[in-house]
C-alpha cells in the first residue's frame, strides 16, 4: 500500500487527533486498503466540508470543514458507527445512503434538514451527493460526501421573495380595500420566518388591533389600555423601543402550530410614519424557535414593519385624500346651488327694476335729459341681467342640468341675424367686418338660445381684443357637420395660455384689452353650449396676430338626446335679447378721452378749477362721474390704463381717480408707474374698486393709493372724497397684507356693482328733479335697488367670512324706531307687515344699516313662509338689550333645525320651490355677534316663528 500523507492528520485539529482517530477505528495505516487510503486523503485533506461512511457499520470520517456542520456533535461523531452523523436526519438521510450503497450516486439542491446540533432542533439546508466508494472487487464498501451548507443563501432569497410580495401589494391595493390588512396576508406565506403577525394601531394610551396574520382575530382582545398590563408589553415597547418579549399562554389557542410548534417569544416594534417621531402603531412578530435571532433575522423583521408602515402611511394618506375629495365635491355642490340661488334671487329685483323703468320710458311726455338718465339705469339692469343669466347658465352646467329644445335651423340664415347685431359696435370701432356664410347641405339641429349665446359671446370677445384690422365671420360645410369661424387681427393668445383658455375664470393678465369687465366664463360658457350640441371648440392664435375660434356642430340628431329634439318648425328672431351684449360692445367703442369743463364749478371752494382725471373701462359709469365731478371740477376722461398714463403725462392732474380693473395697466399698475416717476409720484390717486374687503383697502393704501372708494357710492361721499383729496395730498399709509384674488368673486362682485352705482346714482338725479308724477315710481325702484345692493353686500360679506375676516361694521348709537320704519318700507308688503315699537324707547348701539339688513332678511324669510299671513317687526327693551323681534304666523321652524338654519347653505324641511340663498340667517348672526349681540329663533311647529335680534342698549 501507498503509504497515507500523515501531514494530512496533522492539520486536523491539532496534536494528530484524526490520525489517531482514524487508526483506532481502520487499524494502523498499514493495513488500510489502497481506495480506502485514497478516500481518507481526499477527504482529510479538502478545506471544503466532506464525509466518508465506511464498512458495514457506515463508521463517519469527517474533516475539519465538515465539523462546523455538526455542531454540538463534533468530535463525538468522528469514528462512530451508524447513520446519525447528522442527528435527527435518519428518515432523510438513511434512504439516499442505501441507495449509494447499492452503487447508485445521490444529489440533493437545498434539501432542508432539521438538525440538533446547538441543543435546539434547527432548520438547516443544504447542497450535497452521495458518492458510493468500490473497491478492487467492484463492491461498494463505503460512501463519499460532499456538503455545502446553503441556509444563509436560502433564508436570503426567501425574506426576499417576501419583501417584494409586500412591496407590491402595498403599491397596488387601495385602501377602500384595506391595503394594511392585505400587506400583512402576505406574511401568512411565509410562516417559516413569521409565525404569526399582529398589527396594533395606537392612539394617545389606547391600542386598538388592526390586521393579523396567522391568528385567530376573535381570540385576541380588539382594544386595551397601553400599561404594565397591555398585551405583549406594548405599553413598555412603545415608549423604550423593539423588544424581545415571551410569547403569552394563551397564543397556542389562537394560532395553528407550525409543523407542531409554537414560538416561545416574540418581536415588538414600534412604527413611525414617515418623517415623523410619534409612534403610530405597533407590530408583533412570532420568532420561529427553529431559527437563531441574529442580526439577519432581526434585520429581515425590521424591514418587514419598514414596509408594514409604509403601506399603513399610504393608507392614512389615501384615506385623508378620499376624505378632501369628498368634502371638495360636497362643497362643490353646495356652491353651485348658492350660485343657482343666488341667481334667481338678483332675478326678483332686477324684474322690479327694470319693468318699471319700461312704464316711465314710454311715457312720451317724460323729458329728455331724464330720458337719458334713465336710459343708462336701462342699460345697465340689461347688463346685470345678462350677467346673471350668465351666472345661472354656469351653475346649471356644473349641477349636469343644462338641457336644450333642438329644431332644424337654417344655421346660415340666423347667423347672419345674429351678426348683424354686432356692425354698428364693429363699425363705430373703426374696423373692417366681413360675414361670409355659405348655405349648408342640410339644416342644423341647434338649441337657439345655446347658438346665440355661442355667436354672441365670440363676437364680443373678438372686438373686445381687437383694435385694428378686421373681424370675419365664416360660415362653412365641413362634411360631417357645420363649421363656424370667428376670426380677428386682434392681441392673440400666449402660447402658455391657449392651453388654458377654455377654463372657466382664466384671464390672461396683461393682454391689451378694450375692458377688463367680464366674469372669465364665456368662452367656457361657449364651449360647454357647443359639446351640449355634440360639438366643439377650438382655437388657433398667434400673439400680436390674431385668433380663430371655430365652433364645429355635426349634422343629424343621433349625438342628441332623444326626448329633446323639437320638430316644430325653427323660430324668427331672436329667443334672447341682445341688447345687453351691444350695449357693452358700444361702450367699448366709445373714445377713450373727453372733456367735461364746468365754468365756475359750484361748490368748489379751494379746489375751485381743480383738474380731475377719470380712468375706467366702463362707459356708462365715465359718463356719470363726469356728470357728477363736472359740477365742480374740470374733469377729462380715460378708458383704460395706458391712455390715463398718457393723460397724465401730458396734462398733469390735480387728481386722479382710477378704477382697480382694467386692461392694459391696471389701477394699480397705474399707480405704480405713477409712483415711480418722481416729476408724478406726488400726484393724489384715489382708487375706485368694488373689492369690499378690509385686506383689499390695505392693499390700496399700501400701494401708495391716496384713498379707496368702494362701488356703489353715493354722490356725497364721492365729491367729499374728491374735495378731501384735492385740499390735501395725505401721506401714504403702509401696512402689510397679503393681496387676496379670488377670481370669480372679485368679478362678479365688480360687474354687479358697476351697474348698480349708475342704476342709483341716476335714480337720485330723477328724484332731485322734483317730478311728484314719478316720485313713488322712483321710490319703488330705488327701494329694489336697495334690496338689490343689499343681496350684492350678502354676497360678499359671505366672501369675507369665508376668508376668516370680520364682516364690515360701524357701530353706533341708532333709533330703534327709525330702523324698523325703514325695514317696514323696504319690504314693500303693504299691510301685511305691522311695526310695534314703544313711545321713548331709548338708542340702541349697532350699526343701523347692517340692523336693517339683518331684519329685513328676516322679514323677507316671515312673508316667504307665512303664506299671506302677517308679519310683525318689534323693538322692546330686553334688561340691558334692546331686543328687536320678527314674528310671523307660517310653519314654524322643527326643533331639530332650530339651531341648524344659522348654517350657511341649509334649507330645511318645507323650503322646496321657495327661493333663496341659502346664506341670509348666516350672515346675520355673524353680523349680530361682529356688534356684540345674539341672534336666535323661537318655534313651535305649525304655530309660526319669531326671532330674536338682542343688541346693547346705547
């Protein structure tokens, strides 16, 4: 025999133990056969772990690589006879050794094993063959082993495989289907690392349980206290950080074993959201007993509650985003029914208005400077109305209940119509217009309110925006349909707005424009009427070119809703009245300066040959700040920005009066480039806007304005400002605000009260005129006027509260007597309203006219519901209060909404089909409490209501 390498024994643990091993079980070397010799060499000597079985009774030879492998067993295995050389593998083992002993070689990838060799059953796995050995006769006398343990790598690609189970079901369910509750079903597939899992959501020094896997949830406690005695010590857990904790007894009975075990301890681990310290939850991990708590098993845990709370943050933050579309959609709804109610509330008014107005002016002995005046109120309800109508048409788009009546039209022929209307506004504007409207194949089914509305607000735009060259009509077959082109040589559009410029309340700030007045709506407004038709839309504009808007309608009725195709023939004329739309497009055209002299002004004083110069977009509200300055001043005009500049520049003024909104610059660009210009900069700027607000008055003043006057103002009020501001130039007042822009309320609130402040003002030149035959005609009209101006302040102080400011008030002593005669007047009702107030009552303080609109909204509420009924307005004195009462014989109010109709926006039970904001018994109580009193309401169902205003006594 070939002699065996003894330097081989001697690396095998030191002082020749294998050697002497290996000889005390084969003999000495001498005897050992050559295979066996050469397997001993072979496997003695490898650094990579192998095994020889041997004989008969498979006596194991290990060497130094292999004994790791055993653990606790090493040394004793070396040598011993039998199959547990890896202790508790027999039924694994055993079958594959026999198989090498029949001559027939092994290979197993990754086969777990559990092994008892650190004094716990351990979950182990590994790579390896078995080899039978042959000797000179061909028989199999022992086998050959080659192992690689892979428990590391295994467990590595398992926790792995988990993560990434976890990753994407926290990315791909919502949480309408419980994405916290579904990440931690995952775990529930791999047992073998988690046991079990529970989840505890934590709220101030409550837990509350929120998700498992692997339990039983019925057995466990939902919700407990977070003390010494909370379950698995979250209480200590959550304030000292993770922590191993044993396992309580009870688990056993809410978890299924895995493979007959239950874990003895557990894994507790506070979560965070992320970017926050405070702890949000908690989770509970079983450790499997089969596996050591090292740090890789402890890591794997650890990002295992990483993406745990990273699904429960996303949940959370999905939940609140759910939560802010709701409460977004709700109020969506609440507005646009404001807008709805607020609508056909203007209505009542203006019809008052203006079909008085109608009786006076056509009375052909009516003079004609009066005549003139009253033309302007016409001219402007007319515009308020169009707004309005304007207003009711979006809220209705936005409610999805806009419908149409659809007839066969002859599209050409009333487009030609409708074009017509707008030639003398074109033509006094100085530009060319062109209508070219080829006859259609077949008639177009249309809503003709809808298409005149489309043409009408087109055709405005296009000579708004435009101040040489032309406008063209086109009418023209596109195939499938009708195609419609309005085209101008105006501004254009800023390719970084054509994106934007169907989006209701988009302006593009700057564009050189003939007004700044309008609501932001039309074009969108066209837009939504041109899909109602089942068309569209469309846009092409170069800026400093001009703009092409063309509107597409297809031909036939199938794209429109069956139950609204008329088949009576098509109407003549017009269905809505376009008055309003040329009036302003005249007023647009107007010259942008003139010149009003009064030849010793009236009145004057100091400031007698004063220089005043007006700049504002609107026509009828220059003409009558002419009329009314002209009386005492020298007065020019400007309609907008850039021309008052020029004025400025050219003719230095004493004074300039100058609107907030206009085109080209603005009021306060204007004051700013005055400001700037120090041959000007001291020149006195009074700011005319109809931005109501406390923070757009700083802003004003902060500017550098020399005061702020808001619309609609009184006569007196305007020459006094005027008069103050000329005697002295007031230092500019500083203050800081953030400027507040809310696009459709700043608006709204501007066109609405444009016309109003001409509508009043000239009501008062008519009543001044001393004509008795018009005197109650007027005083009816003004009143509508009053109540009209007091639904615009409703509107507004309703803005200011929803910006977290005070409404405006000035308080006072006031007469209770007088306050209540007044509201009795404004009501109008005849004798249905009655007045009791007691001789010598003393003052009240409040401010008196924010007392009458709060009581005359509450009379306006008694004559709605009281069905004829009376309504009595009383004024008492209450302790320290003056109590003023409203009391009416209707329903009455529930007792569950007693408290509930201060809300904005409520309408109760019994309120279908009687109209209203929604939005007066709200603002009068904030009102009541802005000057120090209450407002509240006494009911009993069916025997009517009153309420109750109290204020201090002056």
């Amino acid at each position: 025999m070939t002699p065996l390498q003894t330097d081989v024994f001697e690396g095998q643990g030191g002082d020749g133990w294998a050697r002497q091993a290996v000889e005390a079980v084969f003999g000495a070397a001498e005897t050992w056969p050559e295979h066996l010799r050469t397997s001993l060499d072979i496997c003695l000597a490898s650094r990579f772990p192998m095994l020889l079985w041997w004989g008969d009774d498979f006596v194991t030879v290990y060497n130094e690589a292999f004994a790791p492998i055993l653990g606790d067993e090493h040394p004793h295995a070396f040598g011993a006879p039998g199959r547990d050389s890896w202790p508790g593998t027999e039924d694994v083992v055993g079958p594959m050794l026999d198989q090498a002993m029949g001559g027939d070689a092994t290979w197993s990838e990754d086969l777990p094993l559990l092994l008892d060799r650190a004094g716990y059953v351990e979950e182990a796995y590994f790579t390896f063959s078995f080899s039978p050995i042959c000797g000179p006769d061909g028989a199999v006398d022992g086998v050959f082993t080659a192992v690689t343990e892979t428990t590391e790598q295994v467990l590595r690609e398992r926790r792995l495989r988990t993560l990434g189970r976890l990753s994407e079901r926290a990315r791909d369910i919502t949480a309408a289907e419980g994405g916290t509750a579904a990440s931690i079903e995952v775990l529930a597939g791999c047992r073998e690392d988690v046991p079990f899992a529970a989840l505890y959501l934590i709220e101030d020094d409550r837990a509350t349980l929120d998700a498992v896997s692997s339990l039983d949830v019925a057995g466990l406690e939902a919700e407990f206290v977070l003390d010494g005695e909370a379950p698995w010590s979250l209480g200590t857990a959550r304030l000292r950080g993770a922590a191993v904790v044993d396992v309580p007894d009870w688990l056993a009975d809410v978890m299924d074993a895995v493979d007959g075990t239950v874990p003895q301890y557990a894994f507790v681990q506070p979560l965070r959201d992320p970017g926050s310290t405070l702890v949000s939850s908690v989770l509970v991990t079983g450790i499997n007993p089969r596996l050591p708590w090292d740090d890789d098993y402890r890591d794997y845990v650890g990002l295992v509650a990483d993406q745990l709370a990273r699904a429960l943050a996303d949940e959370r933050a999905e939940g609140r985003a759910r939560e802010r579309a709701a409460a977004l959609a709700e109020l969506n709804r609440a507005k646009t029914e404001f807008f709805s109610n607020v609508s056909h509330e203007f209505r009542t008014p203006l019809t008052m208005l203006l079909q008085p107005l109608e009786d006076v002016m056509s009375d052909p002995a009516l003079p004609a400077i009066h005549r003139d005046a009253l033309e302007v109120v016409r001219r402007n309800a007319d515009r308020l109305t169009k707004l309005v109508n304007t207003l009711l048409d979006f809220s209705r788009i936005e409610a999805g209940r806009i419908g149409g009546s659809y007839r066969a039209t002859d599209l050409a022929r009333v487009t030609e119509d409708l074009a017509s209307v707008f030639r003398s506004a074109i033509d006094s504007a100085d530009l060319d217009y062109q209508v070219d409207l080829a006859a259609l194949p077949s008639p177009v089914y249309v809503d003709r309110d809808g298409w005149e509305k489309i043409v009408f607000n087109l055709l405005s735009n296009a000579l708004k925006y435009t101040f040489e060259g032309a406008i063209t009509v086109r009418l023209r077959d596109g195939g499938d349909g009708a195609v419609l082109e309005v085209a101008d040589t105006g501004v254009g559009v800023p390719a970084d707005h054509l994106g934007r410029l169907f989006e209701r309340f988009h302006r593009v700030r700057g564009s050189r424009a003939r007004s700044h007045e309008g609501t932001g709506i039309g074009l969108s407004l066209a837009r939504e009427l041109a899909r109602m038709h089942g068309g569209d839309i469309e846009v092409d504009s170069t800026e400093g070119v001009g703009s092409t808007f063309r509107v597409s309608l297809p031909y036939g009725t199938q794209h429109l809703p069956a139950d609204q195709i008329d088949r009576n023939p098509p109407l003549e004329g017009t269905s809505i009245d376009p008055s309003a739309y040329l009036d302003e497009a005249l007023g647009w055209t107007e010259p942008d300066i003139t010149i009003a002299t009064a030849v010793e002004p009236p009145g004057a004083g100091d400031t007698a040959g004063a220089h005043v110069l007006v700049v504002d977009d609107n026509a009828d509200l220059r003409r009558y700040l002419r009329r009314i300055l002209g009386q005492h001043w020298r007065v020019t005009t400007a309609a907008d920005g850039t021309s008052g500049l020029q004025r400025i520049r050219d003719e230095r003024p004493d004074l300039v009066l100058a609107d907030v909104m206009m085109p080209g610059l603005d009021g306060f660009e204007l004051l700013a480039a005055l400001r700037g210009d120090p041959d000007l900069a001291a020149t006195p700027v009074v700011i005319l806007s109809a931005r109501a607000s406390e923070a757009s008055t700083v802003i004003g003043l902060d500017a550098g304005a020399d005061d702020y006057l808001v619309k609609p103002f009184t006569n007196l009020e305007l020459v006094a400002r005027i008069r103050t501001n000329l005697e002295m130039a007031r230092h500019r007042e500083h203050a800081a605000a953030t400027r507040v822009r809310d696009e459709m309320m700043t608006g709204l609130s501007h066109d609405m009260q444009t016309p109003l402040a001409s509508i009043l003002g000239f009501l008062g030149v008519i009543e001044q005129a001393g004509m008795p035959e018009y005197s109650e005609l007027a005083g009816r009209v003004r009143r509508q006027g009053r109540r009209l101006r007091g639904l615009v302040r409703q509107f507004l102080d309703f803005s200011r509260l929803e910006n977290d400011r005070l409404p405006d008030v000035r308080p006072m002593p006031f007469d209770p007597a007088a306050v209540v005669a007044n509201v009795a007047e404004l009501c109008d009702a005849g004798d249905r309203v009655e007045c009791r107030v007691a001789p010598g009552l003393p003052g009240a303080c409040g401010d008196p006219d924010r007392v009458e609109q709060i009581l005359l909204n509450l009379c306006s509420n008694a004559l709605k519901f009281a069905d004829g009924g009376p309504i009595i307005i009383e004024a008492a004195v209450d302790g320290d209060r003056m109590a003023f009462t409203v009391t009416d014989e209707g329903p009455g109010v529930p007792a569950d909404e007693q408290e509930q109709v201060f809300a904005k926006f409520f309408r109760g039970r019994g309120s279908d089909g009687i109209s209203g904001t929604g939005l007066g018994l709200y603002l009068g109580r904030s009102l009541a409490e802005t000057m120090g009193g209450t407002l509240d309401v006494h009911s009993e169902p069916g025997d009517g209501a009153t309420f109750v205003l109290r204020l201090p006594r002056a």
